[in-house]
C-alpha cells in the first residue's frame, strides 16, 4: 500500500512494504529475492505445459534451431521467475517467446504422427494432427475461457477503469498540451495521448542506475526518484505516486481531487502551472486515501 509519510529514501509509494525477503547482489544491477515466484512458476506451467510436452519431440535428433527457440523461452520464464519484470505472468517477458514454443509444439506434434504412424498422409494421422492442435489451443486458453466468454471480468478490469477514470478526470481540468506523470505507464498514456513521464523511469539513465529496493522483487518496479522525475521534467500533473519525505515536492505541487461519474479521483496539479484550471483542493491525507485505495 502507499502511504502518506515515512521515512524510506523512496517515494511513500515504497515505504510501507516491509522487506521480509534475504536479498543477492546481481551482475545486472537488480536485487531480486533469493526464492522463485511459484506462482509465476504455477501460471506458466499452467498455460504452456502442453505446448512444452509436445515440443519435447524435438529434442529427438533437435536441430539449431530447436534449441534456439526452446532456450529463449526457457531463458523468458527464467527471467520472469528468479529476477521479475512484471506485475503479472505470462505478460511481457513470456509471451514474445511463447510463439516459438508453439512452433516447436507444432513440429513436435508432426514428428510425433510421423514416428507412431505408417503413413504420414494417412487420414488418421490427419486427424491426429488435428486433435492434438485443438488440445493445445484448448490448454493454452483453459484459464481464460471465462473471461472469452465474458463470464468473469479480464485481468485488471477494475486497475484499467480507474485508469480511464484518471484520463477524464485530467482532460476536465488541464489543457491537451499539459503533461503527466504515471506509475501505470499502459492504459493512461494510450488513452489520454499525453506526453507521459514513467515515474519508474524505465527509460531514464538515472533512475536505472539506482539501487534496487530489495523490497520489490520485480525489475522494471523497485527503482523510482519522484522527486528527480518532477524536478527534471516539470509535469502539470502527476498521478499514482506522492513524495512526503522531501520538501521539494511540497514546494511545486498540490493535491486536488475531480468528480468522474460520481467517483472523485485526487492526484497532484503544479502550482502556477498555466495548463492545469480547477479541481477541488484537497488535503494530503485525502490524497494519500485516494491512492491506497486504488492500489488494494
């Protein structure tokens, strides 16, 4: 949870999980746990167990470019498992080399038939194929046919619609020129088509060079510098996040909260700033209130 307060050289966004996990240094820069993610373990090999069977055949005689393939998608869930990068499995770490995995499935489905069968164009072998290709689409999607067939809500319906709510409140209050600071770097900036600032500063010389906070296993999510970030780039707004150690933060910016169908969203405005016009004040609790709540 966020919290107003504290006394962490991170932002509040930091400074309230306690670090419970014994930490190893890494050669890339990242301090991540010394125990795999099972559950990012469990969700992958829930997903692509088949596929990873069936593409088992091609470790019969592999060719180069098997065991590229089978590698990279080893090395992904490797990655995804031991160092973090996501919020959630199976997103953008896994699912690049996934499709490599189910062309190795694919190969190793007709190595199979052509193994087990005389003939390889016999029309039971054809059939063969064919089952064991629905089977694989069927293990693949197992997990999500609810939401498919919109029986659940998808993964992060309620984070992507207090996203969306964030862009209408923003559009109420600012011009279309004025910029944005985010935590959440996905839906906002696509939906408002604002010049955002990543408050991770994933593409930032110096905040990648900052020392992880071992209490955030996951690269890409335990380096941030609020502080450096509004300083340097001087955003109008900025969401998601709020600084309460330095004073800094204090000195350029206010809370304010906006009504979006019936819902008040609070974030920070810049004082002084020409682009940014209304919002009801709030306090820095009420902020702080707003922000727990949309991380729970």
């Amino acid at each position: 949870r966020r919290t107003i307060g504290g006394t962490s050289p991170y932002p509040p966004a930091f400074a309230s999980v306690p670090s419970q996990a014994p930490v190893v240094r890494s050669p890339i820069g990242v301090a991540p746990p010394f125990y795999p993610d099972y559950c990012i373990i469990y969700a992958d090999i829930n997903t692509f167990g088949f596929p990873l069977l069936l593409s088992a055949a091609t470790l019969m005689r592999p060719k180069r470019w098997h065991i590229l393939l089978l590698g990279s998608f080893a090395v992904s869930v490797a990655q995804q498992t031991y160092v973090g990068g996501d919020t959630v499995p199976l997103s953008r770490f896994v699912i690049p080399t996934s499709l490599g995995l189910l062309v190795l499935a694919g190969e190793g489905i007709h190595r199979a038939t052509s193994l087990f069968m005389l003939s390889r164009t016999h029309v039971r072998g054809t059939i063969v194929r064919a089952a064991l290709v629905l089977l694989g689409i069927v293990a693949i999607n197992a997990r999500f046919w609810d939401e498919a067939l919109l029986m659940a809500k998808a993964l992060d319906v309620p984070t992507h619609l207090t996203s969306v709510r964030y862009v209408h409140a923003v559009n109420k209050i600012a011009d279309a020129n004025a910029s944005v600071a985010v935590v959440a770097a996905g839906a906002f900036p696509y939906f408002s088509r604002r010049q955002c600032f990543d408050e991770f500063g994933r593409c930032d010389p110096h905040i990648a060079r900052l020392r992880a906070d071992p209490r955030f296993p996951r690269a890409g999510h335990n380096k941030m510098d609020l502080v450096y970030t509004v300083s340097t780039y001087r955003p109008d707004i900025v969401l998601h996040a709020v600084d309460t150690v330095h004073p800094e933060f204090f000195r350029y910016y206010r809370p304010i909260a906006v009504e979006v169908d019936g819902t008040e969203m609070a974030f920070c405005v810049r004082k002084g700033s020409p682009k940014v016009h209304g919002g009801r004040p709030v306090d820095w609790r009420t902020l702080a209130d707003h922000l727990n709540a949309d991380v729970r």
